[in-house]
C-alpha cells in the first residue's frame, strides 16, 4: 500500500486507501530508503514502502502495485522482472468523467490530470502490456491473464509488480 502526504478525498481511509503521512515521516522514510520508489506528484509525495514488497517477493508472493507512469517505471529498475502493465482509460472523456465522480479534485487539478494524459499514454511503449479500462471486471481478468502467463512461462518466479486497480 503506498504512502502520501496529501490529505484523504472523502470517503478514503488511512491503513486501506493509503498511509496518509506527514511530510516529515515520509522524508524521513525516504532518507532511509525505505520505499521501493517515490514521487512528488502535484505538490504532494507518494511512494511505495520497500519492506512489504521485499518481504512478499521473499515468500514467493505477487506483489500488484497501483502506480502513475514514472513510479511504475522506478520500480522497474529497482526490481528485477518486474512485470509492467498500463492501464488506460477508454476515452479522454472516460478518463474526465472518472476523475470528477471520485470527487476530491478541484477542477484545475483535473485538468492538469488530463493535460499530462497523452504524454503519459505515449509511455506506454516502454510497459509489458496495455489494458483498456472500458469494464473494471474485464480489465481485472485481463491482468489475471497477464500474471498467469508470466507464472506459466517462469513458475518458479512471482511477477512483483503492475496495477493492483484496473
């Protein structure tokens, strides 16, 4: 579960949404490389805590992350055979609608959001796969898919990484 310092968006709850933090623990975290990969992302701070992630993969676990390009992209470097996954909305318009129904956002935010989208998108090259976010269950299945490819080829191996929401 990642850590942030921004502030919960109605209906959000600390320890199940997020690890809501201060700035000061989350820098303090930071400083001692105790996340797997971590951002400022609009003024706030996001990031994976390292311990949880090294402590599954070291089970034989999966490891599913929920994360914006460049965190996602971090975190390939940092964990070998990571399996990368880009999940994408439908259409621009989708992608608006979605982000105006999870409330939380001023409407600046939100353009800023889809302002970045396309530069985002042009990303997705550089991901293992490329998922179309038109039905949450379908695009569930479709990275259920993916992990279950990635074990048949390597059963051995745990794929550690990609999007834990479609």
């Amino acid at each position: 579960m990642s850590a942030t310092t921004r502030a919960p968006r109605p209906g959000e709850v600390d320890g199940r949404d997020y690890h809501f933090v201060s700035r000061d623990e989350f820098e303090r975290l930071r400083d001692s490389r105790g996340f797997v990969e971590w951002f400022e992302v609009y003024g706030d701070l996001y990031g994976t805590p390292r311990a949880p992630v090294e402590e599954r993969l070291a089970h034989g676990g999966d490891v599913v992350l929920e994360l914006d390009v460049q965190g996602a992209l971090a975190v390939r470097e940092a964990l070998a055979g990571a399996v990368l996954v880009f999940v994408k909305p439908p259409s621009r318009d989708a992608q608006h609608r979605r982000l105006l129904e999870r409330g939380g956002d001023d409407t600046a935010e939100i353009e800023r959001r889809l302002a970045e989208a396309d530069a985002e998108e042009a990303l997705a090259v550089r991901f293992d796969a490329v998922i179309v976010n038109d039905d949450l269950d379908t695009a569930v299945g479709e990275v259920a898919a993916i992990l279950d490819d990635c074990r048949a080829r390597d059963p051995g191996a745990s794929p550690p990484t990609g999007p834990e929401h479609a």
